[in-house]
C-alpha cells in the first residue's frame, strides 16, 4: 500500500484558509483518497488542551514555542504518521511553518532555535504540500472585524502580522518546491480553479 500525501495550509489569520478546507477535502475524497481533516495547535486530545491554553493565557514566548511543538509531537504521533501509513491523506489547518511564522517572524525566537526544535521533533517528516494563502494586511484585519470573539494572536497589532506574513512569504522563497503561495484576495471561485489542478497533479 502506498503511504498518503500530507498536506498544510498556512497563512496570517483572516487570509481565508479555513474557507479552502472542506473544498480541498471534497476534491481529494472525489478522487478516491481517505482523508483526515485536521489542525494545529489541535489535533488530537492533549493537543486541543494545549490549544485552549496557548490561545486563552499570557506566557512567556518560549513557553508558547515549546507549547506549539508539544502539541505537534503527539499530532505526529497519535494522528499524522499512523495515518500516512495506512496510505490515508492528511489535511493539517496549519504546522510547522506556523511556528517559524509567528513565533520566529512574530515574536522573534531565532530560526536556528525552531530548526533545533524542529529537527528533534519531525525526524525529517515535512509535508508533500504546503498551501500558503497569502492576503495583504488590510484584507486580514477587515476579515477578523467580523470576528467577535479573538483569541491572542488574532488581538495582536498590524505590525506583528506584517513580520508573520513577511516570514511566512521568506519560508515560500526558501522552500519553492514545496510551499505555494495562493494569492488570497481574489474570488473563492478564482481560488478554487488554481487549486483544483494542483490537488489534480498530487492526487
Ligand atoms: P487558527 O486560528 O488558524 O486555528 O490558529 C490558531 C493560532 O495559532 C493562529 O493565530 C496562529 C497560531 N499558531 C502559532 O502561533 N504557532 C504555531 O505553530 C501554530 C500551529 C499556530
């Protein structure tokens, strides 16, 4: 049996890419392939706990950090390596590239510090795609306007989500083969007919 494809979808929060997911899953299923629809921090029991603490508390950035590779550790294990075993695919709402985002770019942290963390935690497991959806400021925040209830990263200011956004556009120059940037500002239809072929090409 082959094993599945893992793929993520990035991106600042409000650039849409929650609004892909299901359209993303159909066209997989649509082809024949199991899939398992999934997030970080999240994912698996512990990991939604994880999540509740990191989006709700104040802590110290390291602290966030090693959360955000917590909840990954048990997601690799208990989620998405048995399933890319068993030839299922997986659709993870975010992974690392998050990290060296907001954390790295956002908050930070040094990029050889994430590696560090990055190399002990994945054991070289990385996605086959990354799907990075990619809107100017001024579209992220007018998407979150509509949000009554934000947790700690989407309350940050304009300039943290500049520094996410350039980091995660810096991680798409360095990774080409794997990181596409989907230009986010346009029509869900529009965005839907640049995928479709992609998901054609990988399924
Ligand atoms: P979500 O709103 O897209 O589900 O993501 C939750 C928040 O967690 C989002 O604001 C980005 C943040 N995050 C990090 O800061 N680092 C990470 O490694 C991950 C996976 C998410």
């Amino acid at each position: 049996m082959s094993q599945g494809k893992f793929i993520t979808l990035e991106g600042i929060d409000g650039a849409g890419k929650s609004t892909h997911l299901s359209f993303i899953a159909e066209r997989l299923r649509a082809k024949g392939r199991q899939v398992v629809v999934t997030r970080e921090p999240g994912g698996t029991p512990l990991g939604e706990m994880l999540r509740d603490l990191v989006l709700s508390q104040k802590m110290h950035v390291e602290t966030e950090t090693l959360i955000m590779f917590a909840s990954r550790r048990e997601h690799i294990d208990k989620v998405i390596v048995p399933a890319l075993e068993k030839g299922i695919w997986v659709l993870s709402d975010r992974f690392t590239d998050a990290t060296f985002a907001y954390q790295g770019g956002g908050r930070g942290i040094a990029p050889d510090r994430l590696q560090a963390l990055e190399n002990w935690v994945q054991s070289g497991l990385q996605p086959d795609l990354t799907l990075l959806f990619d809107v100017p400021l001024e579209i992220s925040r007018e998407r979150l306007s509509h949000n009554m209830s934000l947790d700690r990263f989407e309350q940050e200011k304009q300039d943290f989500f500049a520094r996410v956004r350039a980091a995660y556009l810096d991680r798409a120059t360095v990774h080409p083969q794997r990181i596409r940037v989907i230009n986010g500002s346009r029509s869900i239809a529009e965005i839907q007919a640049e995928l479709a072929p992609l998901l054609e090409k990988l399924a």
